[in-house]
C-alpha cells in the first residue's frame, strides 16, 4: 500500500470549494446576505445559470424571493416573483426534483411573458427547524444536472437551514436586547416625571422601530369606557388618531382578557385600518387589568408576525404598563405626602403660631390699659404700632392657611395664563392669540368698563385656578404635537356667580379631529380633571369647519 493510499485521497477543488461554501455559510449572521450567499455558491457548484430560493407563506405566495442569474430589467418587467404553484410546488419535502425539461412535468403551466427560456431543473427544500423555510430552484445546466449536483444542493441546503436557525436565533437575541433597552428608558423617563404623554409618544414609536413595523399606535381607554387610538406613530396619523376600536373584537380581547395575538390580514376592521396587512396586538397590563392595547402594523404584502414577534412585544407592553402604573403610584404617593405636610403646616400655624400672636396682642393691650396713669405718647405709638403689627401677622397666617394648597399664591391667574400662551410660542412656532372675559366683556385695563385683572382672583378660588393654568399649558401642548396649525386662540371665559363658570377654549386650524366624535390624544388628564372639577371636557371640529375646537368647563366654585 502506497503512503497516499494509507492516509487517504486529497480533496478535490469541487469539494474544497463546497466545504468553503458552507463555512462561509455558516458564519453569515445576516438573513438576506446569507441567502443571497446560498443561491449564488448553488449556481456555482452547480454549473446552474439561474437559482433562486423562494420564501412563500401558507396559500403559497412569495414573500422573499432571492435570484441570481435574471437581470435586474427582467426581472424588473416580470414583476411579482413567482408562486408555489404549478411544478415549484411540486417539488418533495425531502430529497429532490430533478427534471431534464421542465415543460415536460405534468404540472407544468407555462413560463410568463419575457421569462428567460428554462429547461434542466432542480428543485430541492430549505428546512429549519423541521419545517420548510423556502425552497431552492436550479434551471439550465448545460447538459442537464447530475446526482453530483444532488449532494452539492442538498448539502448546502442542509447547510443553509443550520446558518438560517443560527441567524434567526442571533436576531431574535438582538431584538430581545433592543426591547429590554426600550423598556429601560421608558421606566428612566417616568422616574423623572416625564409627561405622560411623551412616555407613550416613546412606547409607540420604540415598537415601531424594533419590530419594524409601519404603524404603531396605542390603544387606551376613554371618558365612558370607549377604546380609542390616543397614540400613533408612523403612517396614517392623521387618519387613525382618535379611532374608536371598541366593537373591534381583538382589541377587546386584548384589553379585557390579555389576549394578545398577530393576524395576516386586517379583515373585518375599521376601513382605515383596512388597508394594512400583518397586524400585531399586545395588551398592555398591570396587576391583572387592562390599562391598553398596543397596535402594530405593516402594510399590505409585508412579512407577516410571527410568535417570537408577539412574545417580546407582550413582555415590552407588560413592563411599560407596570412602569407606567408604579409611575403614577409614586406620584400619587407624593403628591399624599405632600397634602400631609401642607395640612400639619397648616394646623401649627392655625394652632400655634396664631394663638401665640394673639396671646401677645392680649399682653401688648393689657400692657397699654392696665394703669390708671397716663401711658406717655412715645410708648403709647409704640404699643399701638405693635398690636397693628400683630393683628397683620394674623391676618397674614390666615391667609397662607387657606391657600397652602395653591401652588401660584402671590400670581394673578391673568398673568399665569398669559405666561402659558407665551411659553407656547416656542412648541407652535408662533404666539398664540388671548381672549379673557368676564360675563362676555373682554378683559383689557383701562376700557372704560372693561372688568379688572383682579376680577379673576376674586371670582376664582386658588385650587381651580391651578385647574384652569394646567388646562390651558396641557391643550396648547396637545395641539403643538398634533394639530399642525397654522393659528392658535385661547379663550378664557367667566360667568359670575350664581351660576358662576369658567370655560376654557383652544380653536386650532390645523389637521382637525376624525371621524370619533369625542377623540382625547394626549389629553386625558384633561378628561380626569373636568371629572374631578364637576365640569365637561370635548374635542370636536369648531364651528368654522377647519381645525379642533377644545372646550374644558367647571363650576366656580
């Protein structure tokens, strides 16, 4: 025996170059590089002139087609690529179709208009996981394929299923990385008491971006138990904000039960959203309650959902809900701490301090009326000045005591106001217009019989005049994100007592409200607080036709 006999036969460049071809595979952690490796080393080995792997979904359409071979203006005039039809679905589950003139199959139906001329065929299947992933076509080898190029396909297609599995699993790691970071930031943000509208603008837009879909809106309960898209990012905001879902019977699984689920097709849904392909819904819930529905969605022909897509996508919606309700606990925890210590504040002052002042009024006036001798002038101005300086100082107590719970004690409510129309400016992008009235007569110093500035304070009491500051900042910051407007007027009005009211109005020009006739993006603290006020909240189109109308009402008193 020779020494190359005992140690065995080199390999041949065909195999040295096969063997190339699947650690080359093997190490490509990108989807469309590694099949656009796969197709291009099977023509090669092959001696093929075309292949291509084809991805096709349950009725058998294409929906990722990588070719080599065709040029870019055939495959340009071809248009769609081709269905799992006809031979192409013919071809096993294992081993191959191997054919020496692809019209003679029995299935054959014909080749489209301007398909370049095929005749030797090889068709083999990509399987991942135990399922078909795609399947890889071969066509015109000179002199026709040969049971060498059956082990070349089926070894690289065995091999491309193990660097498909390795890829989809490195992807799916990245995308688990990318929500857990997403999830952190939305919990940063409401730690640092980020507006509540923000930290949703975030979850929708960050969902949109790690699952790649087109749309992603959020779906949350309204005033009356309604479900309306408050939050969308994406395509078709103009015509999905304001939405109401409520019959839609997903988007109520999803919020009642936590029923999350992807579909292909938008069936069966609101015409606006009837024109999108792969839907997602996520619930979004916290300690067993619906707090929302977390919409995604890809436009018609996309690549559909799949579990793992559901599966992170309902873990990110169950954290952000969490943060979200322990956000808004450790706020409510503050803001009890807070009215703690402004009563005991106030009970000293009540208890204490102003018993003590009027216990040295007492002294200061028996110091004064005790003596049957005159007291002289200089000590009696004195005196006198001293027990006015205590009586003011009781005064003065008595009024920090009412008005502990007023956050802008010492600023008239005009000048608040007008503080929040000119901070506007800079969101709008120009300075909205001011309209304050009492009993319809505008407001405007030195008009003869115009009400005063002071008017408003006197009429208003301090906890609904904090009310009516936050309304008028949060509707301006509403229609600054929103509306697109051009203009912006707010109109404060009062009535007097008896049947004293106040009304808030911010009329816009912008993109207006949709078809829902009672939509509250972004403004549902302004809902909680009309509630908490006995008053009413709307957004509508105003009575000119073009833009929103925002109306907020509350008792005086």
């Amino acid at each position: 025996m020779s020494v190359d006999e005992s140690i065995g036969h080199a390999p041949s460049d065909s195999e040295v170059a096969l063997l190339d071809a699947i650690l080359g595979l093997a190490a490509d952690l990108d989807i469309q590089s590694l099949l656009t490796r796969f197709v291009v080393a099977s023509t090669e080995l092959t001696g093929a002139r075309y292949g291509a792997i084809n991805i096709v979904d349950e009725s058998g359409t294409s929906t990722t087609f990588v070719q080599s071979g065709v040029d870019d203006a055939t495959a340009a005039f071809l248009g769609h690529p081709p269905h799992a039809w006809g031979v192409l679905g013919s071809i096993p589950d294992d081993g191959v179709l191997r054919l020496e003139d692809l019209s003679a199959h029995p299935a054959f139906r014909g080749l489209p208009p301007g398909h370049p001329p095929m005749g030797s065929f090889l068709g083999a299947a990509v399987r991942v996981g135990g399922a078909r992933f795609g399947t890889l076509y071969l066509s015109e080898k000179a002199g026709g394929f040969h049971d060498r190029d059956e082990s070349v396909a089926l070894a690289l297609a065995a091999a491309a299923a193990v660097a498909v599995q390795n890829a989809q699993l490195y992807a799916l790691e990245r995308r688990r990385q990318q929500w857990l970071t997403a999830a952190q930031v939305i919990t940063t943000m409401l730690l640092e008491d980020a507006g509540d509208e923000d930290v949703l603008v975030r979850i929708a837009s960050s969902a949109r971006e790690i699952d790649q879909a087109d749309t992603a809106a959020l779906v949350l309960p309204g005033r009356r138990g309604e479900l309306v898209l408050e939050i969308v990012s994406g395509a078709g905001e103009e015509e999905l904000l304001g939405l109401d879902l409520t019959e839609d019977e997903r988007v109520r699984a999803a919020f009642d039960d936590g029923t999350g689920q992807f579909v292909s097709r938008m069936e069966g849904a609101h015409p606006a959203l009837a024109r999108y392909g792969p839907a997602l819904f996520a619930p979004l819930r916290a300690a067993g309650q619906g707090v929302g529905v977390m919409l995604l969605l890809r436009r018609a022909g996309a690549d559909p959902f799949t579990d793992s897509d559901l599966a992170l996508s309902r873990t990110f919606a169950s954290q952000a809900a969490l943060a979200f309700v322990l956000a808004e606990g450790r706020r409510a925890q503050g803001r009890a701490v807070l009215d703690d210590e402004r009563t005991r504040i106030a009970r000293d002052l009540h208890d204490l301090a102003i018993q003590q002042l009027f216990a040295a009024g007492m002294q200061l006036e028996s110091a004064r009326t005790s003596t049957d001798e005159p007291v002289p002038p200089a000590l009696a101005r004195t005196l006198a000045s001293a027990l006015s300086l205590v009586d003011a100082g009781i005064q003065q107590i008595r009024v920090v005591v009412r008005t502990l719970d007023d956050g802008g004690v010492g600023t008239p409510l005009v000048e608040r106001v007008a503080a929040e129309v000119e901070l506007a400016r800079t969101s709008l992008g120009f300075a909205p217009s001011l309209l304050i009235s009492v009993d319809g007569a505008p407001l405007a110093d030195g008009a003869p019989g115009a009400p005063a500035a002071s008017l408003l304070d006197d009429l208003v009491a301090p906890g609904r005049a904090n009310n009516v500051v936050a309304v008028v900042r949060e509707a301006l910051s509403n229609t600054a994100r929103h509306a697109h407007s051009n203009s912006v007027a707010v109109r404060l009005m009062l009535t007097s007592p008896p049947q004293g009211s106040i009304v808030v109005e911010v009329e816009d020009d912008g993109v207006g409200v949709p078809a829902a006739p009672t939509r509250a993006s972004g403004t549902k603290n302004l809902a909680i607080r009309a509630r908490q006020s006995g008053g009413t909240f709307t957004l509508q189109r105003p009575p000119s036709g073009r833009g929103a109308l925002l109306r907020w009402t509350a008792p005086l008193d």
